[in-house]
C-alpha cells in the first residue's frame, strides 16, 4: 500500500458537492474523493440526478461501496430554478446525517447550494468550502449574467470558510469581480496520475487534428472549423480533423461544417475516455475562448500529444515557461497560422515541443500534491478560530502548488 502524507489518527469526514457528474469537474472530485478515500478519510458524494450517461451511471455505481458518507442524487438545475430550494434542503438533510467536518462545493452551484446552507438552521458546524472550477467567473465582464453572478458571489463570500482556487488565473478574476476573498484561501492546481504520463500514440488513420471536450459556444470550435476552411483557401489542402465530444452545439457545428463544404474532412465522435480520443488525432487543438484549468490539457501533455492551445484562462500556467506557443483566442487567421505549422512541422519536431511540455507537466501538476493540499486547506480551516468568514482585512492569496 502507497503511504500519504495525510495519512493520520484524526480522518476527516468530507462531503463533496457537484452539479452535473460531467466533464473536468467531475474528473477532479473523482481524484479528490478516491484520494481522500485512499488516505483513511470518510467522504460523501451529492450530485444531480437527470443525467442519462450509462458510462457516467457506471463510475458512480464503482465508487458507491467506497463513499462511507454517502452517495446522493437530487435534481439540481445548472442555472438558478424553483427546484433549487428543494435541492437545499436535501443537501442540509445529508449534512444533518453525515455529520462532516467539511462540506465542500465545486462549480457555481454546487459551491452556491454547499455556502446557503449557512442560512439553514440546526446543522452541525462544519467547513464550508468552494472551488469555482471557472463557473459564473468566467462569464464576459459587462453582461447582465456576469453582474448577476457576481452579486451572488459577494453575498455568498460572507458564507465561505474555504475557498480553493484551481489557477491563480481564476484567483484573479475572483479578486477583480467579487472582491477579496475569504481569510482562508489557496490556489492549488489539478494534477494527473504517474500513469498518465505513457505517451500516446495516433491509431493508423488517425486525423491530421483532433478536439475533445464539450460542443459548446466557450470552447471554440466554430472558430477551429473557421480555421481549417481557411487552410484549405490558403494552401489549396484541408487537414482532416476529429472532434470528440457532445454538447449543445452539436448540430449547429455539424450545419457548419456541412456549409463550409468539410463533411468530408471532419468526423464527429461522441464522448469517450480522453487516451482513447487522443488517439484520433496526431495534434490536439485546443480552440477555447475561456478555461480555468482544463484538465485535457493536462491530460494531452502528460500523454505527449503535440497541442494547438488559446491562451486564455489557466492554459499559460500549464504551458509555463513555453506559453510563447500559445495563440490568441477567437482570431481564425492565428489559428489558420498554427495549424498549418503544425501540419508543415516534422514528426521529430512536434514530438520534441510535446516531451518537453510533459516534462515541465510532470513536475508542478502531481495528483498526489494536489490531494494532499486540499487537505492541508481542510486541517488549516477547521484550526480556531472557526468560522473565520468574512474577515473584511486583506488577505493573500496563498499559491499551494
């Protein structure tokens, strides 16, 4: 058995609280949990109940024996519903049974539903602790729904005794939008497994560029399609891609993909474990127009995948000291550009610009530092005093990994 360096006489009991089990979120309260778990600690799960996704059913289903404080499904709304007082409720209901000693929200609403059970009355004290995994932060200054969102934000920091931050990137944007943030707050990045460190490598007839991740506006793929057409007008070729994903947008990328005549180059995949979609491809594009973290990107560097990244969000602290890669968001002549570098590069060179980003990967984003330092945060917020929020003095923020 692996030793942790958490490992110790007092477990904590840790109820993790998510929307939607989907996607990089859902990715990293996996780790969380299977690490904390792994390390003698009592962990609950509560998540939203309406997902039809037998493969997401069957993760659960794996982890349930092991949840000691539960596993709960309530319908919870992405954004703001009547059923989110019920889902309040069912949530202040586990926590009167389970009794932990942190409850710990990721995501908008899993962090907003985790903080207003402050308001209910009669639960046993605990920590109440937040990720935002880029959520209404990373919604565009200066519309309604990012002023809307903010406002909840300021009024749920008076609720907060945690908050841990995935980049400093979203760390930034909370100290512009929302203000300073609770007394106790560290920014602790994802990490990856050693074993996700094997490289990769393209099936036979892999395509020239893959996608994988969700099919919606914020990723960027309309951009990327954009792009390749615009390959095809300069250089008189079209690269083939496959994109591996599903999401809202589907249909509408599959019309334009059917309008700029590249039915023929472009594939469409549902979803699938990201190794096996990195083989669809010989380099991976990342087109985002706004991330926090993303842990595909890590996943791809970490598999030494030759990468076409954005630089927005956390990206450039992935990237590192090799963030001069990066391209600008939502310009279709840049990305043009880059993928057709990419596509002119040779093999030993694409695969050298990927080694060297696995190995700066390998050393600052370790799944075992990032469980071992959330729970340091843990340890750190349950100390007195306690509750220690909204402590309106200035308070850092405190990089953790």
């Amino acid at each position: 058995m692996v030793a942790h360096s958490d490992q110790q006489d007092d477990p904590l009991r840790v109820v993790h609280v998510i929307r939607a089990p989907l996607g990089g979120l859902f990715r990293h309260v996996l780790d969380l949990a299977e690490g904390q778990i792994a390390r003698g600690h009592a962990v609950g799960l509560v998540a939203d109940n309406s997902l039809q996704d037998a493969r997401i059913e069957a993760i659960l289903k794996s982890l349930e024996p092991r949840l000691v404080l539960g596993l709960s499904r309530v319908r919870i709304h992405r954004s703001p519903h009547p059923s989110d007082i019920p889902a309040l409720f069912h949530l202040a209901e586990c926590i009167r049974v389970a009794k932990p000693s942190i409850v710990h929200g990721h995501g908008s609403k899993g962090g907003a539903l985790t903080r207003l059970c402050g308001f209910v009355p009669g639960l046993p004290p605990h920590v109440r602790g937040y990720t935002p995994h880029g959520g209404s932060l990373n919604y565009k200054p200066g519309t309604r729904r990012h002023a809307f969102y903010m406002t909840v934000e300021r009024f749920l920091r008076r609720q907060t005794d945690l908050l841990i931050f995935e980049s400093g990137f979203i760390a930034s944007r909370y100290g512009q939008f929302v203000g300073r943030p609770p007394a106790l707050n560290r920014v602790i990045h994802n990490g990856v497994a050693p074993e996700e460190f094997a490289p990769v490598e393209p099936a036979p007839h892999a395509a020239d560029f893959v996608y994988v991740g969700e099919l919606r506006s914020a990723k960027g793929v309309d951009i990327l399609l954009m792009a390749l057409a615009r390959v095809r007008a300069l250089a008189g070729v079209t690269p083939t891609l496959a994109l591996v994903g599903s999401g809202p947008d589907r249909d509408v990328l599959r019309q334009q993909a059917f309008s700029l005549g590249l039915t023929e180059q472009v594939t469409f995949h549902g979803a699938m474990s990201a190794r096996r979609a990195f083989e669809l491809g010989r380099t991976m594009v990342v087109p985002s127009r706004a991330e926090s973290l993303p842990y595909v990107v890590l996943e791809a560097a970490a598999a030494t995948i030759p990468l076409v990244a954005t630089n927005v969000g956390g990206i450039p602290e992935i990237f590192g000291p090799l963030r001069r890669r990066l391209i600008p968001a939502d310009s279709v002549a840049d990305l043009a550009d880059a993928l057709m570098v990419a596509w002119n590069a040779a093999a030993p060179a694409r695969a050298q610009e990927a080694q060297d980003l696995a190995r700066y990967v390998q050393t600052r984003f370790s799944l075992d530092r990032m469980v071992d330092s959330v729970l340091t945060a843990y340890r750190e917020a349950l100390k007195p005093p306690f509750p220690r929020r909204a402590i309106e003095a200035s308070h850092p923020l405190v990089l953790s990994s």
